[in-house]
C-alpha cells in the first residue's frame, strides 16, 4: 500500500530575504537546548516508526511498474522544460517520452551521487559528537534512509537502461572537500546539503501535487519526500543552532559561499543534462532557451525559497552578499 503522503516540514523560515547590514548580529533563532534535543529524539522515533527499504516497499515487478522508454507518461520533465520551444512540436510522442525519461533518470542518478556525498559527510559528522548523543544516532539513521534512497533511484536508473553520464569534474573534485567540511566547518556542510535537498524535494512535492502520470516514479517520490523531510529538518534546526557561534571570519564565508553552492546545486538537480542533450540531438537554440527561460528562472527560485528564507532569518544575506545572490540570477 502507498504510503500517505505527508509534510514534516519543522523549519520557521518568517524572516524577510532582505538583507542586513554586515555589523547586524547573526539571528538567534536556534531552539533551545532542551527543544533541540527533544526534536532529534522525535527525528530519529519517526526513522524507526516510518521507513521504507527499497526493495520491500517497491514492487519493481508489478506490471504497472514497468518501465518502458517510449512510454509518453514520461514525457512531462522534459515539456516542462522545453514544452514552449519548436523544436519540442517536431517530437512525435515516443522521443518525447524517452527524452523525458532520460532526464529523470540523471536526476536520480545525481541525487545519488549527491546522497553519497551526504552520506560520507554525515559518518564523519557523527564522530564529532561524544557517547550518548541523539545526533550520532540521527546520523546514521539518514545514513540509512540515504542509502535505501540510493538503491531506490540506481535500481530505476537500471531499468530505464540509460547512460546517465555523472557529475561535472569540477564537482567530483570538490567532493572530498565537501565530506571534509562536515567536521571542520559544519554549517557550510549543512548549507551544501540544503542545496542539494531542498530543489528536488521541492520539485518531487510539486509534481506529488499536480500529480504524477506513472505510478512507479510516483512511488518512488513518495517515499523520498516523506524521509527526506526529516533529513531537511535536522539540517536546518542544525544550520540555526550553530551558526550565531561562528566567528566574523567564518560568518562572512559562509555569506559568500552559500549563494554560489545553492547555485550550483540547483543547476545540477533542475538544469538539462549535458549528456541528454547530446544523446538526443538537442538544439543549441533549445539549451539556450533553457538557460535564459524566466519560468526556468522562477522553478529555481522557488526550490531555493526556504532555504533563502532560513539564511535571511540566520542573519546570512547582507546587503553586500545579496549583490551576489543577484548576479547568480537567484532572487534576494
């Protein structure tokens, strides 16, 4: 039975995105001590009363399920994307459909990798604490759940039988850096892990909402909205908790970075694949459309909302860093 669909969403993003002046002392809205250890404590009952196992909970047998690359209930993520463009009326119902496909097929093949690095991160991150603490054990429970993601998103990936080609280098270089970050500056690890987060779940929310034409990849969105709200939660109160204890030097960094991490990651998790387009002779003048598309623009916005707002209300968009947030296209 598909599990009920569900918003355990328990961040308090009220904060204007306006930016504040450099010298403005950073917002304490963290919880309480107590608070905050009984919020990890509900976290990591809901991972053992509510979790799914990627293969006991998926039927990937189930007819209905089957997986059939010129389906054309595929096609929506590619329409959204490219539906207004002449080229997309040339398409007859079967590239659309496979077209689509592949893109939802990279994305899940990104968010693994992006659930890899988390996932490292978040090991490394749990050492950090000392025995007895509810984050070492919340830890490995989104270690876990990650992990049931990732066999979900790569046994779907199998079945379409795409190459889904991988991250860009520059990012795969980054990547030790990233697990790095979550013992030695865990706030900007956080900050990276929203970025990856937030625009999928976002988009997989409102998919949920608007309503999915295939009933596995509906399945499948399901179970990872209801797990990765928790894993959202964590990662913000994480985020608010801690940030008002960092230094001028490593507020100011954080400013700085995060704009252009929320940036990157949303281009990886929302953008048209490189291989995509070369796999299906996708015109330049299409990519270009993409690129410069406001309703593109605006579905990026809009991922990264909540996560603008909790850095607004952290006291992290000043009026200097918001020039910044501008220049990358992103909405202050």
């Amino acid at each position: 039975m598909t599990a009920p669909f569900r918003t355990d969403d328990t961040s308090s993003a009220t904060a204007s995105s306006a930016g504040v002046d450099e010298e403005t002392v950073v917002a304490r809205a963290a919880l309480t001590d107590d608070a905050w250890t009984a919020l990890v404590h509900r976290l990591n009952r809901q991972s053992v009363e509510k979790h799914y196992d990627a293969y006991e909970d998926i039927d990937w047998d189930s007819p209905d399920f089957a997986v059939d690359p010129d389906d054309p209930r595929w096609a929506g993520a590619a329409e959204q994307l490219i539906g207004e463009t002449e080229w997309w009326e040339t398409l007859d119902e079967s590239r659309r459909g496979r077209l689509g496909l592949h893109i939802i097929a990279s994305r899940m093949r990104s968010g693994l990798v992006f659930e890899n690095i988390l996932s490292r991160g978040l090991l490394a991150h749990a050492l950090t604490h000392p025995n007895g603490a509810p984050e070492f054990r919340y830890a490995y429970h989104e270690v876990i759940e990650e992990s049931q993601h990732s066999l979900m998103f790569q046994e779907f990936v199998n079945r379409t039988g795409f190459d889904t080609g991988d991250f860009p280098l520059h990012v795969r270089m980054l990547a030790p850096q990233v697990v790095g970050l979550a013992t030695r500056f865990p706030e900007l690890f956080f900050v990276f892990v929203l970025g990856g987060e937030d625009p999928i779940d976002h988009s997989q929310r409102e998919g949920l909402r608007n309503g999915i034409d295939h009933p596995l990849l509906e399945r499948i969105m399901r179970i990872h909205v209801t797990e990765e709200a928790r894993h959202l939660s964590f990662a913000r109160h994480q985020l608010k908790r801690n940030v008002g204890e960092l230094g001028r030097f490593k507020t100011s960094l954080l400013r700085y970075t995060a704009p252009l991490v929320l940036s990157l990651m949303a281009d990886l998790m929302m953008g048209l694949p490189p291989h995509v387009v070369k796999e299906h002779h996708v015109p330049r003048d299409v990519v270009d459309h993409v690129r410069k598309s406001p309703e593109q623009q605006q579905r990026v916005d809009e991922s990264l909302a909540k996560v603008r707002r909790l850095l607004s209300e952290c006291g992290l968009i000043s009026k200097r860093s918001a020039r910044l947030w501008r220049r990358l296209g992103l909405a202050v």
